[in-house]
C-alpha cells in the first residue's frame, strides 16, 4: 500500500513538469517553412574603391560567377543568370577583408590586421581549400586603405601564390598545401618604403612600391629569385608619384614578355620595363596632357586607361617587342556626359573590351560606350543605351562588364548605386536587381494595416428612400454566394489560421488580414533610402530615396537616426491632418554635406505608398517642385539647423509628436502646430530623459535633464540638468536602453501560499551600460595617486529612475580580456535579462563562459507590499523599495542582439528572443528564466505556479530555434509587434540578413486548433438538433398521460 501511495505521489511531481514542458517543445512544423516565415540573404553593398574587393565577372571553363567583398565584410560569389548567391562566407568584425585575388579555380583572400590570414576558396562551389596564419593579428601593421601593402598572386600554374602582407614581407605559398617555400622581408620595415604589388616572370618575382620623399613618392622595385627569394637587384626609379594608391600600376600579359610599371607624373604618363637587374630607362607617352591613369582590371592583359584633361580618354596597352606603350582606342570627349565610369572586361577567349559608361541628361538615360580591340587592326566602338532609373536607385556608383566574343560587344554590365543597389544589364535590358542596401538598416519599424474597406456609401444626408432601397438590394445580391461559401468552409474547416500565409493580391490596397499578421515593416538604410516590405513574404511594396536637398549641390549623405510611428491604424484624425486617416511614419535624419554642414531633416512618409505627406519646397522654386513631383525623391522638412543630440516619441492624450533636442538643448516639435504645442506645454513638466555628458578628462557621465521655458530669453523650451549620476572611477557611459513599453495585463504574481509579489512598474525606467574608461588610470594600466593601486577595470549594468537618477539595480561584470564589454540587456515591464562574457573562472563554483543573468523587480521589502509604483511619484521615499530576485544560468552561445515579445494585452506570457553568433534566432521560455527556480526539489506550492528546479546551463533546444536551417548572418537587432491574436507575436530580425517569423509562447489559445474536427461537430450538433425535434412531441405526450393519472 505504501509503495502504491508513493508512485501515485511520484506521478503527481512528474505530470506537472511534463505538462509545464509542453510549451517548450512546440517546434515549427516542415510544411510552416517559408510559410510563417521569410528569409531574405544578402551579401551588402560591395567595396568598389578598390579593385582589390570590387565585383568581377571570373569563368571558369563554360560557368562564370560574380565575386565581391563587401563592407559587411563578407565574400561571396553571385549568379550572373539569375542574381541568386551561389555562395558567401561572412568573416568576423575583427577579421576585416584586405582583398581577393582570383586565379582559375581559385579565389585567394587576405584578411586581418596588415593581411594575417590567407585563405583559398573554391570559385564555383565556395569550399574552403586553405587557411593559414601568417603572422599574428597583433604584429599586423594598420594601413587605410586597408587594402593598401597586401597582395596576392599565382604563379602561371597556380600552384604557389606569391603573399605581400604588412607592406614589407613577401611569402611563397604552396596554394594547395599551405607550406612556405621562402619568405623575404624588407630590411626597411619602416613606414618609407610601402610595397603594393607583385608581379610574377619567369626569371624573377617583382615586388613594387613606393618610398616617402618629402613633396611626392618614388617608384621603388625590387626582384627576387622565384626558387630562393633572394634579392637579384633593387631600384629607386627617378619619379615624382603624387598619389601612392592610384598613381602607378603595374602591366603583364604573356609570361613569354616581361611586365611593365606604368606611372603618372605631372600630367604626363611615364613606364619602365621590369628586368632582373633592373637597369632599364623611363620612357614617356608623347600625347596631349593627362589628367589620370585609371587600372580598370585588365592590367594582367597589358591594357588601361588614360584620361585626358579634356574629357577625352585613351585606352593603353604594351608594345610587347619593344618598351613603351601605345594608343589602343579612344573615346572622344561629350558634351552630354555626367562623371563617366570606366570599366573593362574579358570574354572568353581572353579579349579585352573597355566601357565608359555616363548619364547622359539630353536623353535622361544611361550610356555606354564600349571599345573592343580584337587586333592591332581590328577595332570597333558601340554605344549602348541603359534606362537606369535615377529617381528609384541614386546615380551610379560602379560599372563592371563581361565581354562577348560571339557578338564582338559587351553583353553583360554590372551596375553598382549609390543606394547600394546591385543591377545587371544584359545590352539595354534591365536582367535583375538586388537591394544590398538593406544590409546597412539602420532602423526600422512595424506599421499595423488598416481593415479592407468592403462597400462605399454615401455620406452626403440626400439618398432618397428609393435609391436606398436600390442599393441594399444590389448589396444582397452576393449574400446566396456568402451562404454557399460559408457552408464550404466550415464544413471543410478552410478557415483563415496563424499558420497561413498573411498575402494579398498585389492588385488590392493594402489592407489587414484576418489576424493581422500582414503588416508593412519601415525601414531606412545607410545608403539614403526608405523601404517598405511585406511583412507576409518579405516582397518590397516600395522604396524612396531621400533627397540631399540642398547639400545636392555641394555633395553628402542622409544619415538615419530615429523612426516612429506618429500616427497608427486607429489613431484619432488630428486637426488639418494632411496625411488623411491612415497610418504615418516620421524618419529623423542627418543631413551631413561634404564641407562639413551638418542640419536635421525629417520625412513625414504615408507606409502604405511611400509617399510623401508633407514637404519643404520653397513656393517660388517652381523648378524644383516640378523636379520632386517628377522623380518622386523624398524632399523631407529641415527641422533644425544643425545636429540633433536626442529624439523621442511623445504621446499626450490623443496627440502623437517628435521632439527633438539641438545641440544646445533646444526643443523642438514635429508637427509643429498650436495643437501640439499646447499638448506639450500641459505635459511637460513630466518628461524626463538622460543624456550623456563629457568631464574634462574625457570621460563621459550621465545627466538627466527636463524642459522649461523662459519666454523672456526664447520662444523654445530648453532643458536643464536636474542630477548627474557619479560612476565609479574608470567606468564610462557606454549605451542607454530604453525599457520596451506595452501593456501590462497583471501587477502581481500570485504564489503557491497565496501571497502576492507586486511587480515594480515604474515608466521611468532605462538601462545604462558601463565600460572601462579608456584614458583614465583604469585602462591605461597605471596608478592614479602615488601608493595607490588602480582601481580595476569593471563593466557595469545599471537600472536608473530618469525622474531623479536613483539606481534600483547595479551589476559589477568583468571586461573580456580585461578590456571591453560585450554586454547585451533588454528591460521589460518589471523583467530584466543581460548577457555578458564571463573569464573569471577562478574559485570553487566559477566558469569561463557565456552568462545570462535574469532580474525581476518587485515592489517593497518582500510580499505583500504594494506601492503602486506605476503611479507613484519617484520623489516618494517608498519609490526606492525595490526587491530584486535575480539568477545567472550559462549560456552555450555569445549572441549579438535580444528582444522580448510583445502582444497586444500583454496577457501572453513573454518569450526571450536572441540572435546568437552561430547565424540562429532562438526562442527562450520565460519560466527556463524564472529566478525565483529553487535550487533544490520543488514543493507542492512550487508546483502551482509551475516552477521548475533550478539548472546552471541553459541547454541548445533545437525546437526553440525559430530559424530553423535559415542562417541569419550578422543579426543586428530584434523588434516584436503585437498582431490582433493575444496569443501571437511578430519578430523581425535585421543586420546583414533580414529574417522574420510568428511566435506564440503560450499557444494559440484564442484560435481553434488547424486539426480540429469541425465536421464532427456539426454532426453532433445536428444529431442532437434532429434528436430534440424527434423525442419534443414523445415528451409532451408523456406529460399529458401523467396529467390524466394525476
């Protein structure tokens, strides 16, 4: 008997758990892949300043690929066919990409400080052939360029590369095996003579450079011996080189000739022909003056490019039997030419052909002016006309070609934006674009879609009753097919569920769906445009680029700052409203020229259409009204003449506005209307915000800050500090995370005995991120006062009242390597996470890893204790009784960005969504984060509120990751929106991918289930129905038969 007692008292602890375990292992079906979800892989905008990392057609025997290093720092390898990626690899921020250097079946590249690492990738396939160490990332030299002192190239055969690294040290490599056959070094190792480029010949291995004079730079050459690298002969050349990247290039062609330095010296273009001992004499290119030489990637077939001061431009090559060069094409000069690009490309007999390719405004079109030259004799030029469209993509950036033996003329082009959009042309047809802008994101947000409007009535009061009745009866005349589809679908149970895919028509309006799960995403990019995509598949609905206005004379950039919805789907209409009743969008910028101006500019946007709701035009600049209106460029409103230092999205009442803070605290409104004003001048006395501060040592400290205004001294309120929160020495200010607002279902937690925990609630709250100080005494290493030791270097995470600078929580972290912090936190209502990088490991207990640290906060000293902090002023004592539970767990992975989810009650349990540097976006559970888990066994009280024992690791579930195979590159940031279900949350993830899922961390309980049985229920409901109306008259005969025996 006593063993029965105990088994069913066993199964009683066991069930709960099992059933508390449930919600854990929900994992995303196979058929919800790409249903659900999206995944959008990008490779970012190339780095076309060098040819070193700028996008090149290579073929490798009948298949070419497109290969490119990106500012993302990624390598990869595009189908010209298609536009598709073959293949990428992402190196680590630190790990930056100097360069890759193609060579048949091989792509070399050096990445690193000073070129450390050398790497060799299949072209085709993207496989890993060789990874080797050259030199260790600390004894790397920094150059900027960054490509500047490295370069890779192959011996004709392939099998050894020939490595410059650091801009002094040559290596020979076997390509396949990685072993070093010799490695020379130059005596100089100072910054005088920096090496650039490596020509390979049969009797010698060229190393070419330059030294430091004191007006200009001198061509400086060394030769070495291909077997040993011993030193056969070296040179200073007599030259004056201006420009030490682009003024000198280096020619080879057949391995038969030998190679040649080309130079540009004071308008003329001057060469040398490279031989083993180096006594050769410098001739000059007798033609009109020069302007510049330009190395347009066919240098190893003897050919560039020379342009004139007149506009005119030569295309150059080696004489081969005879030193010097010679004349092999020319493009004339055009009137009709706007800064034109020069390009080249082979074909696949090894033809060179060259392009200029221009805006050419009398035709609003783009041109391009191709030059093949087959033979000595043989010559021809074609012009081609491109319809770039400038008014979606920017101006061009860069131009790359493929050639064409068959056709004798370029057949493919490879345009690269100013808004980071990648295009190829096929001759005049557009063959695919790719936006690698959206790489760069800066911000983004959620916009809810307004409801389909079904039927359109008049509203004027002057219907007649015969019309009405004429149109109600038109309207019934779908309501048999309403019938008729309503039996389908719940006889069939087709119904609209979380699981379906959120699309529409691309011919409808955007409207919401059943369960608004399709939404609009905002977002802006580094590169000057705005997009909208669909929520649903991740399609781009539109895109706008944002005008430099007046900086367009002078040249510049729009930097985003900040993106918020100031008007959303249900929103009351505010007065004079010209964005009309849906929803609206306002994207605070920097406007940074060329000279240094910096202004704040603002686009008012309508999310649906991407147009623009208001607009600053002058009314007399008739000429750039009918500019804007024509090419549909985002104008925005120059709001403050200058730099803004913050900006926030205040709600009053039933007003929504933007305020901004200038350099000199000044505030400033958008709308800028008397409503608004009179919205802010009732509240704001309330706001209250932190900025940081510098101290005359450099370090930076935080001072919270309200507004006043003084009508006597300016028409604007201006903030003033009200408390400076004291760090401890060494530490410095490093971010500031606002708490996620949302609504708050519970104010309590309600325990297993019945008491209660009341959740601290204050509106006030932000995070505060600490790291080491970097010029102070901590970080340097040395004593501040004599005797005294230095106070250690700390990280720090910090929960602070905005109202009054009150720390209701602080955490000391240890720096990685004594040095950084790579702390990432997100706070939630009363719920705080961080996750840091733990290498203290040294004491009984302690471990050297990734750590996640959960915090809740409560009101009081302990249960039972309410302050309603929510409401509560924070200059009331009792607003500092805080009671904070926290527990640490190890987590397996660093991660880069976290989010919680959000909903539209807040009644859904929250989920913990992080992005961890194995390419995965994972969900976490709530109550796995619980740190009220008890360290031991749990009661049966416990087991009420479903506690769980307490476990140090947090264990890799791959049910929990909602990427599933997806790899999601480089992951940035996590935004989650409510959708019209409580049960289900939108995530978006952006960095250099973009990736977006549904998640529903307690089920979807408020929707029937995709399996239920809805047939089933109607039998049953109509077999009780027919029962009812079968057994109503038996009844009633029954009762009368009563009554008679009564």
């Amino acid at each position: 008997m006593r063993s029965l007692r105990n088994c069913i008292s066993s199964l009683l602890l066991v069930v709960p758990l099992f059933l508390l375990y449930l919600p854990q292992v929900q994992a995303l079906h196979e058929s919800d892949v790409g249903v659900v979800d999206w995944h959008k892989e990008l490779i970012g905008v190339p780095l076309a300043g060098a040819l070193a990392t700028a996008p090149i057609f290579h073929r490798v025997g009948e298949t070419s690929v497109i290969l490119t290093a990106t500012g993302n720092n990624v390598l990869a390898a595009l189908n010209p066919g298609n536009g598709s990626i073959v293949w990428r690899h992402v190196h680590e921020a630190e790990d930056r990409i100097a360069g890759f250097y193609k060579h048949g079946n091989l792509v070399a590249t050096l990445s690193g400080p000073g070129g450390s690492t050398l790497r060799t990738y299949d072209v085709l396939k993207g496989t890993l052939m060789l990874e080797k160490r050259l030199h260790s990332p600390e004894s790397g030299h920094l150059s900027e360029p960054h490509h500047f002192g490295k370069f890779v190239t192959f011996s004709p055969d392939g099998q050894y590369a020939y490595v410059l690294t650091n801009g002094h040290t040559i290596s020979k490599i076997n390509s396949l095996t990685g072993k070093v056959d010799w490695i020379w070094s130059s005596e100089d190792k100072t910054s005088l003579i920096i090496y650039s480029k490596v020509v390979v010949a049969p009797t010698a291995i060229y190393v070419i450079g330059v030294s430091k004079s004191i007006a200009s730079f001198t061509l400086h050459a060394v030769a070495l011996s291909p077997v040993e690298g011993d030193i056969l002969s070296t040179r200073d050349f007599p030259s004056s080189i201006s420009d030490a990247f682009t003024g000198f290039l280096t020619l080879s062609g057949s391995i038969t000739t030998a190679p040649q330095v080309v130079w540009f010296e004071e308008g003329s273009i001057k060469s040398i022909v490279l031989t083993a001992i180096l006594n050769v004499k410098v001739t000059t290119v007798n033609h009109s003056k020069f302007e510049r030489i330009l190395d347009v990637g066919v240098s190893g077939q003897a050919h560039f490019v020379a342009v004139h001061t007149d506009g005119s431009a030569r295309v150059m090559g080696s004489q081969f039997d005879r030193p010097g060069l010679k004349s092999l094409g020319e493009f004339t000069k055009s009137n009709d030419m706007v800064e034109p690009i020069y390009a080249a490309g082979v074909d696949e007999h090894d033809q060179v052909y060259v392009s200029r390719v221009y805006w050419a405004p009398s035709i609003m079109k783009a041109k391009a002016d191709v030059l093949s030259t087959r033979s000595a004799t043989e010559k021809s030029l074609t012009s081609i006309e491109i319809p770039f469209d400038t008014r979606t993509h920017g101006i061009l950036g860069h131009v790359t070609m493929d050639g064409s033996a068959s056709s004798g003329t370029v057949v493919r082009t490879l345009i690269m934006t100013s808004t980071g959009a990648i295009q190829l042309w096929k001759r005049g047809d557009l063959q695919w674009t790719r936006e690698e802008g959206l790489a760069a994101t800066v911000v983004a947000e959620f916009v809810e879609l307004p409801e389909q409007v079904q039927t359109s009535v008049r509203g004027d009061g002057e219907e007649s009753f015969l019309s009405r009745v004429v149109r109600q009866i038109g309207d019934a005349q779908n309501f048999p097919q309403y019938l008729v589809n309503f039996a389908r679908r719940f006889a069939t149970g087709s119904y609209a569920s979380p699981s379906s895919p959120a699309t529409a028509s691309s011919s409808e309006p955007l409207a919401r769906d059943t369960f608004g799960l399709r939404q609009v995403v905002v977002a802006a990019t580094l590169f000057g445009k705005v997009y909208g995509i669909d929520s649903g598949n991740g399609n781009i609905l539109w895109s706008r680029v944002m005008g430099l206005g007046w900086a367009g004379e002078v040249g510049g950039q729009i930097q985003p700052m900040k993106l918020f919805v100031i008007k959303a789907v249900g929103d009351p209409d505010r007065p004079n409203d010209e964005g009309g009743s849906g929803p609206q969008v306002a994207l605070v910028a920097q406007r940074r020229a060329d000279n240094s101006l910096v202004d704040t500019v603002l686009f008012h946007i309508d999310p649906l259409t991407g147009e623009e709701i208001a607009r600053q035009v002058r009314d007399d600049d008739e000429e750039l009204k009918q500019l804007t209106e024509e090419e549909n460029v985002l104008q925005g409103i120059d709001v403050v003449s200058g730099p803004v230092v913050e900006a926030y999205l205040m709600a009053a009442g039933d007003s929504k506005m933007v305020v901004m803070l200038d350099e000199y605290l000044q505030v400033y409104l958008y709308p800028d209307n008397p409503t608004t004003k009179a919205a802010f001048a009732k509240h704001a006395s309330t706001l209250h915000f932190p900025l940081r501060a510098n101290t005359p040592n450099g370090q930076r400290r935080l001072v919270g800050h309200q507004v006043a205004l003084n009508p006597s001294l300016s028409d604007r309120y201006v903030g003033y500090s009200t408390w400076t929160l004291s760090l401890p020495e060494g530490e410095d200010v490093k971010t500031i995370i606002p708490a996620a607002k949302g609504p708050v279902a519970s104010i309590g937690k309600v325990l297993g005995n019945r008491t209660t925990l009341y959740k601290y609630l204050n509106p006030r709250l932000f995070v505060l991120l600490t790291a080491p100080h970097s010029a102070g005494p901590a970080a340097s290493g040395s004593t501040g006062k004599k005797g005294e030791k230095p106070a250690p270097k700390t990280c720090g995470v910090y929960i602070v009242d905005s109202a009054k600078g009150t720390v209701v929580y602080r955490a000391t972290l240890p720096p990685v390597d004594g040095i950084s912090c790579d702390v990432k936190a997100v706070l939630a209502d009363n719920w705080l996470v961080y996750h840091y990088y733990d290498d203290e490991f040294s004491g009984e207990g302690k471990t050297k890893g990734w750590k996640m640290v959960s915090v809740e906060l409560y009101e009081g000293k302990g249960i039972d204790e309410k302050t309603m902090s929510s409401d509560m002023s924070s200059f009331k004592r009792e607003s500092a009784d805080v009671l904070s539970i926290e527990q640490s767990y190890i987590f397996p992975h660093a991660i880069t960005a976290l989010a919680t989810t959000s909903t539209k009650f807040g009644i859904t349990t929250k989920d913990l969504i992080v992005a961890t540097q194995t390419d995965q976006i994972q969900s976490i559970h709530r109550r796995l984060l619980n740190p009220r888990r008890p360290n031991r066994k749990v009661t049966a009280e416990e087991q009420e509120e479903f506690l769980i024992p307490y476990e140090p690791v947090l264990f890799y579930d791959p049910k929990r990751v909602l990427s599933h195979g997806y790899q999601v590159a480089n992951a940035q940031r996590i935004i989650t929106t409510p959708t019209v279900l409580e049960s289900t949350s939108l995530v978006f993830v952006y960095g250099l991918d973009m990736f977006l899922t549904r998640v529903a961390p307690s089920n979807t309980f408020d929707v029937l289930s995709e399996n239920f049985n809805k047939v089933q229920l109607v039998l049953t409901v109509s077999a009780l129905a027919a029962a009812i109306i079968f057994t109503k008259p038996m009844v009633r005969r029954k009762r009368l038969r009563e009554k008679w025996y009564q």
